[in-house]
C-alpha cells in the first residue's frame, strides 16, 4: 500500500487533512479497518503532528482511506 508523511492541520470526527512537505494538503477518511481510533486524531492535530499514513484509494469520495497512522 502507498505511504504518505506530512502534518496533520485539519482533523473531525474520522476525517483529517494531511499537509505533504510540498505544501499541498489531501483528505484521508480512517478506514474501518485503521490501525487508529477518531479520538487519536485530535492530539496528531492540535500538537501539528509529523506523520505517515498508509492508504488506499476510496471509491465515492474525494480522498483517501487511511489505514495506518504513525508518528514520524
């Protein structure tokens, strides 16, 4: 699966916004199947947290399926 590293900026509820180091932000939707709960989203958020998402392409949407969150 395909990786992503940035900052997250923007979190509510399962959705987040994901600023890459290019300066361009993508929507990620936790999966039901993420390894990450709604409420770790929050903390990644408020500390501008550096981290890297596995993902997979989402149908219906405009954004990704986050699988995995870690800190980087």
């Amino acid at each position: 699966m395909p990786t992503m590293s940035g900052v997250v900026t923007i979190a509510q509820e399962s959705r987040f916004q994901l600023t890459d180091e290019k300066g361009v932000s993508h929507l990620f939707l936790l999966s039901p199947h993420a390894l990450a709960e709604d409420d770790d989203l929050e903390p990644l958020q408020r500390e501008q947290a550096r981290v890297r998402v596995t993902y997979e392409p989402a149908r219906n949407i405009l954004g990704y399926r986050a699988r995995r969150i870690e800190r980087i």
